[in-house]
C-alpha cells in the first residue's frame, strides 16, 4: 500500500512540474527569420534579445488566445490543489475510504489541460503574425 501512496505522491508532483513547466516556458515556437536572430514565442511573449508581450492578445480576435492562457493557468492552479487536498485527506480519512474528492480535482485539471490544448490545435496558425507565418511557410517547404 505504501508504494502505491508513494507512486500517486510522484504522479502529483510530475503532473504539477509538466504544468508549471508548459505554462512559463518562453520557446514554445522558435522561429530564425533570414538575417534576424531566433525569435521565441509563447502564450504571453515573443522574445529576442528583449521580451514584448504577444501582439493583439488583448483584442477580441484573439479570445482563443485568452482561453488558452487561462485553462492553462487553471489547470496548474488545480492540480496544485489536488495534491495538498490528497496529503490533507491522506492523514486525515480512515484507512480503506477513496480519494474522491482529490480524483475529482485531478480530473478536472486534465479536463482543463485538455480544453487547452485542443483550443491550442485549433488555433495554432492565428497565434504568429502574418511575417512570422510566412517564414515559417518557408522553412517547412
């Protein structure tokens, strides 16, 4: 019982680390226009020797983006949850009783995760500027 314990320990802690570590990473796109240096782009900024934050992601058009950004954030938010909930119940329920209310809060962090990534799919070609698309078509042909 305990190395299961301690696998549903580890499982928290590297879905809560995947999380963190999809949300802030700045090199989501890496894109090397002819002649310019690397250019890397995220959810919240575009970055090359300085960072700005992504173009229009304030504006209507890009609610897609907006959504993205916060299931995103949700779901580390939830997740971070659901492993302090299951220590709390796991000294505090009775041997034998299920984690129910932590699967449900883990269940819905990966409902997030995938609301994110699906809006994401659908929506990847909008998130680069119509210069950034047309270098990107180069490099893939």
């Amino acid at each position: 019982m305990l190395i299961i314990l301690a696998f549903i320990i580890l499982f928290h802690l590297a879905a809560a680390i995947l999380l963190f570590v999809a949300t802030i990473h700045n090199a989501w796109w890496v894109v090397s226009p002819a002649g310019r240096d690397a250019l890397y782009v995220d959810l919240w900024y575009s970055c090359n020797t300085t960072c700005y934050p992504v173009e229009n992601s304030h504006s209507v058009s890009a609610a897609y983006l907006q959504a993205v950004q916060a299931a995103i954030i949700l779901a580390t938010i939830l997740c971070c949850v659901s492993f302090f909930v299951f220590m709390l119940q796991l000294f505090s329920i009775k041997q034998g009783e299920r984690f129910i209310f932590t699967a449900i809060i883990q269940l819905l962090a990966s409902l997030c995760v995938m609301i994110s990534v699906s809006i994401y799919t659908a929506e990847n070609k909008n998130f680069h500027l119509f210069s950034l698309k047309e270098t990107l078509a180069l490099r893939s042909q």
